[in-house]
C-alpha cells in the first residue's frame, strides 16, 4: 500500500516530514501485480546497479570459456524475457565458471547460471524453468522492493534516534542486522517467482513437468556432501515446491501441440562441460597450493586452514588469529609495488627488503597498522613471475606477532615457479555423454563406465531418483571423466 493517505497526520519533527516526502514521492506500479507500491529505486538506478554488479560478479566467479554454450544459454532465456512484463530491460544470461549448484538474477535484467548448476540439469525445459523463475524475480522487482524496504528501515531507525536520541547507539548494529536481514529473498517472492517461472516457460511451450524434475533433483542434490547446491540456501523454500508445481499443472490450460522438454539437445549442449573443481583454477596437495595456469607454487603452514576463491587463495591459523592470503597485484614491479602498499595513510613500516625470492624478483616489509580491532602486524611480499606480481599478506594482532613472524616468513620463501610436469599438466574431470545400448540402472552403468563420484550422485546428475533407476537402451546418460 502507498504511503500517501499518511500525509494528513502529524509529524514530530521535520525529519519525518522530509523522510515522508520521499516515501510519497517514491511509489510506483509493479509490472507484475499492477498494485502501487513504495520504491526508492528508479529503474534506471535499477539497471545501473545490475549492470555494475554483473561486471563484478564477472570478474570474480569468472566467466565459463564456451561461447556456444553461452550462447545456448541465452537463446533458452531471451526469448521468455522479452515475453515477460518488462521486455525492454537489458536482459543478460551468463555462464559463470562456478562449481557450486546455483543461479541467480541482478536487478536490472542480468542472470547468471552455474557451470555446476547445468551439470544436474538433465532437459533445456529444466534450464528454462530455472531460467524463468530468475526472470521473475527481475520482473517483480523483488530486488527493489528489498532495497527500498532496506532503506525504510534505515529511515525509521535514524527518525526513532531524533526522537530518542538515546537509541543513537544503536545505530551501527542496526544497520549491519538490516543488511543480513534483507540479504535474501522471502518466501512470499519465492512462490511469486516459482508461478511467473511456471508462466513464462509454459509460455514458450516447455513441458511444466519438467519444473518438477528440477525441484527434486535439487533436493536430491542437498544430500550430497560434496556439492551442497546454493541455490536451495539462496532461495528458500516457501513450501512443497514439487507439490505446489503439480497443483499448478493441474489448473493449467494445455495449448494444443506437443511440448518441448528437449532433452538430448541440452545433453549435447553440456557435453565436454567441467565438473567439480577445475584444478587449472588452482588446487592443494594438503598445504601446498598448486596452480598449473599461472605456474606457481605456495605452501601455507600445516594444519591451517585453507580456501581458494576467484579473488584469492588464503590461509587461517588453527586458533583463527593469523591469515596468509595470495592475491594478484597487476604489473607494476615489486619494489614499487611494496612502497605504494607500505605508503599508505595509518601504516607503519620498515623499509622493504628486495632480495630475491628463489630467484624471482622480491620485495618484503614489515608492517603494522591500527584498525577498530586494535593493532595488526606482519609482514607484506610482492612477488614476480613472469609478467605478473603476487601480493603476499601475512598478519596477526601485535601482541602475536612473536608467535607467527617464522611462520610468516616461511610461507612467503616458499612462493616458487611450478615445475613438476605432473602438476602442470593436471586436467579437470568434465562431464561426458554415453549412449547405453541395453536397458541398464545407474549401478549398472556406473561398474561398465566408471565415474570418481559416488553412484547417488551418478543418479543425481542424470536426474535419477536413485542408483537403482533403469534407463531403456538408447539413453543419452552422463558420466564423469577425466578430461
């Protein structure tokens, strides 16, 4: 409901009164619902938001090198959008290099979809209504509504400390609990994106039923221990999605014609797509950090607890009070590199060593630097390879730096070139398409073509409810091999 029927009331201070006047000023009519609701976010900040935000998410997850995957992707997904409430937004879809079992939409039109996620699809009828539920919500503008909502809450909570300025101390924790608060979808969103996703596919003549599928292959998936699909985290269940897809099929009008589930193109369409870990991305051998691509080797502390992500690949010590992180640095050279990061406002530092490091050109300082968390320590190395310097950070609370300071040092002499023909030549597993000849369960076909993940998953990724699920012969199904 829009705010405007409350100009009539009192307000206690002129904050309210400025804050109202931009509330008022401020609603619009949803495309999907036709109803008058508050938003602070003009569409074009809406697209200007999505369009940063997607370049970025670009840059970090990385973007899956096939353009004719990419391109399949994008046919499945464009036409539904520009079907839907709002065609004329900037409509993206993008593969992103990510193992992990997800999709997700950005205000303004772009949509991503996992490397990971496409590996348990199993029918471009299932890609389109994961596809299509992303759309919905864009064209519901569950983002907006998040952010303007977000904002509203900041508007009372600074208007209740004007009133109570008692309250002002409150100000920064309520902020941080808000964000989290409005971080992810609702349920209410939820089943309005599963309904337009329902529309929006149904309309472009895909088999619904396929819908069903994508839901328990989801769920299937979360029983995994090695792929835990984000997707189910991001975007929580407002209910029986199976039942509540089925209800919906069973209501519907079906257009005369047969319906699209596509099953063998989409197969073929995936064939040869990395799956799991792309150990070219990098990988560990216990504490070691191996990357064959960028030729380069790292060993963190034993025991210590390792992660590598796009942006880094870091380290934290078993009492969580020191990290060692890896990042790029461009390329500017070591020693320039080092007094630019050591110059900086607030820091403290020696002058930087520029010995070599196992014959790579070096720069190392020492450094400390007050935070609101008090006083970290450590050390700082830029480090050269080839035509690119790695940033070394290693860093402690002051008080520990005794502790971590041979620690420290140690990981950043490791840093080396590569060249163990074995870890250089390492080759991802990927998934590939066999055409069974005989009528044969998922165990059957795991024991004739053998796949390194377990037989449920097998089932998983082929959309089988269990190992024991039969295949008639001529069955496009999919393993897992080294590539």
């Amino acid at each position: 409901m829009c705010m405007s029927s409350l100009i009539h009331r009192r307000h206690r201070s002129l904050y309210f009164l400025g804050a109202l006047a931009l509330v008022v000023g401020a609603c619009a009519t949803n495309p999907v619902t036709g109803r008058r609701e508050i938003s602070l976010v003009s569409e074009s900040q809406e697209i200007a938001m999505g369009l940063e935000a997607a370049k970025e998410a670009a840059n970090q997850m990385g973007v899956y090198p096939n353009p004719a995957l990419q391109q399949y992707v994008s046919a499945v997904g464009m036409p539904m959008a520009k079907a839907s409430e709002r065609p004329s937004l900037p409509w993206s879809f993008t593969v992103i290099d990510d193992p992990v079992v997800n999709a997700f939409a950005l205000p303004g039109g772009p949509l991503f979809v996992t490397r990971g996620i496409l590996a348990y699809m199993n029918s471009e009828a299932q890609l389109a209504s994961v596809l299509g539920h992303e759309i919905g919500h864009v064209t519901a503008k569950h983002s907006v509504s998040q952010m303007s909502r977000a904002q509203l809450a900041q508007i009372g909570l600074v208007g209740a400390m004007i009133v109570r300025p008692e309250l002002a101390q409150f100000g920064e924790l309520g902020s941080t609990a808000l964000g989290l608060m409005f971080l992810k979808f609702g349920r209410d969103d939820e089943t309005q994106a599963d309904e337009l996703g329902f529309r929006y596919m149904t309309g472009q003549t895909y088999d619904p039923s396929e819908m069903t599928e994508m839901f328990r292959t989801l769920e299937r998936t979360s029983g995994d221990s090695s792929d835990v699909p984000e997707w189910l985290s991001t975007h929580p269940d407002p209910g029986n999605r199976v039942s509540r897809t089925q209800e919906r099929i069973a209501s519907w009008t079906r257009p005369a014609g047969a319906l699209k589930t596509n099953r063998d193109p989409f197969l073929m369409a995936i064939d040869g797509i990395v799956f799991g870990e792309d150990p070219r991305q990098g990988y560990f051998q216990k504490t070691a950090f191996l990357h064959p691509t960028l030729k380069f080797r790292l060993d963190f502390p034993p025991e210590w607890t390792t992660a590598n992500q796009p942006s880094q690949v870091a380290g934290i010590s078993t009492k969580q009070d020191a990290i060692i992180a890896l990042t790029l640095a461009g390329k500017a050279s070591p020693a320039q590199a080092a007094n630019e990061f050591l110059r900086q406002e607030g820091i403290q530092a020696s002058s930087p060593s520029t010995a070599p490091i196992n014959g790579l050109p070096a720069a190392v300082g020492r450094f400390s630097v007050q935070t609101e968390q008090g006083v970290l320590a450590g050390y700082v190395a830029f480090i050269q390879l080839d035509d690119t310097t790695y940033r070394i950070l290693a860093y402690t609370a002051q008080t520990s730096i005794g502790a971590y300071e041979g620690t420290f040092r140690q990981a950043i002499g490791s840093f080396r070139r590569l060249t163990d023909p074995a870890a250089l030549a390492v080759k991802p597993n990927v998934v590939r398409l066999v055409q069974i000849r005989s009528a044969m369960t998922i165990a059957q076909f795991q024991q004739q073509y053998p796949s390194p993940i377990p037989a449920e998953q097998l089932a998983a990724i082929n959309g089988a409810p269990a190992a024991s699920t039969s295949f008639p012969a001529g069955s496009w199904l999919k393993r897992v091999a080294a590539e």
